[in-house]
C-alpha cells in the first residue's frame, strides 16, 4: 500500500504542468507579495466611465502596465502626467487568458523631481494670480544702456559667454558682475543680495544668469522669495537661464525672458558694429538727398533770376501805384461832395427838430392848465367854497353820519376861510335813512 502510494506520488512530480496549472501557481505566488517601487509615468489613460485609471510607469530598462481602481487614484490627491516620477505601492497580478502581467497600485505619490514640478507648477499658478506674470507689468528695455548689471556664478561658463558677447557687440558700456552661488540651498539669498547690488550700483538693466543643468540645478531659480526679487526690481531684469526648453519661475516673472545666457546678453546690447555701418549708409543717403536738393533749388533760383520783376524791380510796384494815384483822385472828389450832402441833412434834421420842440411845449402847455383845472374842481377847499364844510368829532374823525354822534358831544365844522366848534342839542335822522 505504502509502496503504491509513493510510486503514484513520484509518477505526479514528475508531470509537467498545464499553462493554466502554472499561471495559476505564478498568480498565487505574485499576490502574496507587496512591492514598493519608483518609476516614471510615460502612459495615462484615465477616460470618463472607467472604474480604474490605466498607465505605464518605466525606467531605463523596463516598463510597467499599471492598474488603480479610481477610489484609491481619487484618494490620492496625485493627477499623473507623463514625466512624473512616482512612488507606487501594490502587487504583481497575472491575467492567465491572455498571459499579461499588470501591477494592482493601492496608493501613489509624488517622490524627487516630480514632486519638485508639482510644487514648481503651484507656485507659478499663486504667482499668476497675484499678477506677476501680467504681460503689462513687463517693462521695455533700455535702447542703449551704458551700465550693466549681471548676476551668476563667478565661476560658470555663462559669466565668460555673457562679458565676451558684451564686449563684442557693446564695448562702451559699463559692466558690474555680482558673483554668486547659483545651486544649493543658499543660492537664492545670494541671488537676491546680487540683485539688490547691481540696482544699487546705478545699472540700467541686469541680467540674471546661468548655465544648463538638471532641473534640480535649477531649482534655485523657482525659488519665491527670488521670484518676487525680479518682479520688485527698480530696473528691467532680463533672465537667460539654462537652455531653450528650461523655464523657470524667474523666466515667468521677469520683464524678458531669453534662452541662454549669450542671448540674454545679445537682447540687452546693440550690436555697435551694425549700429556704425547702419550710421554710414544713414549718412551716404542723407548726404545724397542733399545734394539732390541743392541742385533743385539753384534750378529754381536759375529760373527766379530771369523774370522781370529782378531784371527792374520798379516793374513790381508800376500797378500798384497806378491803382493808389486813382484811388486817391476818386477820394478828394468824393470826401467834399459826402460832407456837402451830411450838412444839409443835419440842417434839414435841425429845423424838424425845432418845429416839433415848439408843438410840443405847446401841447403839454395845454395839457398841464386842462388837468390843474380839473385837479382844482376835484379840491376840497373848492368844494367848501361852495358852502360845504367837513365835520369832526371830539377825536378829530371825520363824521360821516349822524350816528356817529350824540346829543352833549363837542365837534369841529371846518369851513371854506376858517373852523367852528359846535355843541350837538340834537340827533335827528333824516327820513330816508
């Protein structure tokens, strides 16, 4: 019995096993395991209606599919991009149908440059919002600036780039360079204090600089505090940091942001050989155009110079005195005649106003002795002549009606030549009152 049980093992070890049987032992022994790993993101699909997010992370020798089921991606707080180097934590899964092998993510994180993008990224979009950023706070740059300022490494090639491109194109200008560190943790204090210096030393522009680099290199120059350095700078700061596809956030907020260092220096400076042979041709023309004018104004002064006004210039006046002789005939015959004809209009207005002063006089004469008439017919005293008087009681009222007085009372009876005082015996009414 024992014998035939192990023989049937031994025949069983030595079976090979189905695809399914070994997928299926490879699956157990995958899923047993977490696994902890970094990696760069080179693959998102994350569509709308999916239950996972689907992506690819990779190395230099390998890459990944990866799998999260969107409960955990949303728990995460991480939006992956293509670029973005990741922490994962999960486990290997196999899908036996088609033989795939696929790495469950239980949670994600940012870790080294990625995170350093993502806080790069936030900064920008805080510093945009303050208006940093605003294209209309950009000012121009000086034409011709006769002192420059220039900010890096004392050390670097941008320094050497930056003063041969300046010397060669714009020999006169004055150049301060502040020497700083531009890596490590205190580059952006020293970046800050060069900036401050060469504002002080009276530069017109300044340029702050350096040569490529990883983007952990250029990690100072995403620093806020320097960033806000640039923008309150008195004078125009023009960046040339690292290369063309590098952009930092001092590129973002300074007033001109160029590719390199040698470009940077290029765009603050006129190329002074071109500016003198550009003077040159400016002067050939110039000196052209006057000699064309010239040679049109004596033409000019050929063809003045044979009309007859020079030839006699008595011929230019011979008219006008002819017109002023006549004038002056027509003048005295017609300024005696004009005062012959206002004297006789002011004598004919004299005797008109003489014979209507006389009828008016006479008229108002009329008037004044026809309403003195009347005026003295209308008199009180000329009434009383007639042989009225006025009466008045103890209070010097004129008494208009016997019921104004009583028998006893004392009046006064006022007469044409003179005034009596009467004593009332009686009060009679007439009958028709």
């Amino acid at each position: 019995m024992l014998l035939s049980q192990a023989q049937s093992q031994g025949a069983d070890a030595r079976r090979p096993l189905t695809v399914s049987e070994a997928m299926a032992q490879a699956k157990r022994s995958l899923e047993t395991v977490t696994v902890r790993m970094i990696g760069e993101v080179s693959e998102v699909n994350a569509k709308p209606g999916y239950k996972a997010v689907y992506f690819t992370v990779k190395d230099q020798g390998a890459s990944l599919p990866c799998m999260m089921w969107l409960n955990r991606y949303r728990e995460s707080g991480v939006k992956l991009a293509v670029g973005m180097l990741v922490e994962l934590t999960g486990r290997f899964t196999l899908y036996a149908p088609k033989g795939r092998m696929n790495f469950d993510v239980f949670s994600v994180s940012m870790t080294g440059e990625g995170d350093l993008r993502r806080r790069v990224a936030e900064l920008a979009r805080k510093l945009q919002l303050e208006g940093l950023m605003d294209p209309r706070r950009k000012r121009p740059l000086p034409y011709m600036p006769q002192h420059i300022g220039v900010v890096t490494s004392p050390r670097g090639a941008a320094v050497h780039d930056v003063l041969r491109t300046l010397r060669r194109r714009w020999p006169s200008s004055r150049v301060s360079v502040a020497g700083v560190a531009v890596e490590g943790a205190t580059a952006p204090a020293g970046l800050i204090s060069g900036l401050h210096a060469c504002a002080a030393a009276g530069c017109e522009v300044i340029l702050l600089v350096r040569g490529g680099g990883s983007f952990e290199d250029l990690m100072p120059f995403n620093d806020e505090s320097l960033a806000r350095a640039v923008a309150a700078c008195p004078v125009p700061v023009v960046t040339g940091i690292g290369h063309e596809p590098d952009n930092s956030i001092c590129d973002m907020v300074s007033d001109f942001r160029a590719s390199t260092p040698t470009a940077a220096a290029e765009t603050v400076s006129p190329d002074a050989a071109r500016l003198v042979s550009e003077l040159d041709a400016r002067g050939r023309t110039m000196a052209q155009a006057l000699r064309r004018r010239l040679e049109t104004e004596r033409l000019r002064l050929d063809r003045l110079a044979t009309r007859p006004v020079f030839a006699d210039p008595r011929t230019m006046f011979s008219t006008d005195l002819l017109t002023i002789d006549m004038l002056h005939e027509r003048l005295s015959r017609a300024l005696p005649m004009s005062l012959e004809r206002d004297a006789m209009k002011i004598e004919g207005f004299e005797r008109r106003l003489r014979d209507r002063g006389v009828t008016l006089f006479e008229r108002h004469d009329h008037d004044i002795a026809l309403r003195a008439g009347r005026l003295h017919d209308l008199s009180p005293l000329a009434v009383m002549a007639r042989g009225y008087s006025i009466t008045r009681d103890s209070q010097g009222a004129i008494v208009k009606s016997v019921g104004s007085v009583r028998a006893g009372d004392t009046v006064a009876v006022t007469l044409s030549d003179g005034s009596l005082t009467c004593q009332v015996d009686s009060v009679e009414a007439s009958a028709e009152s």
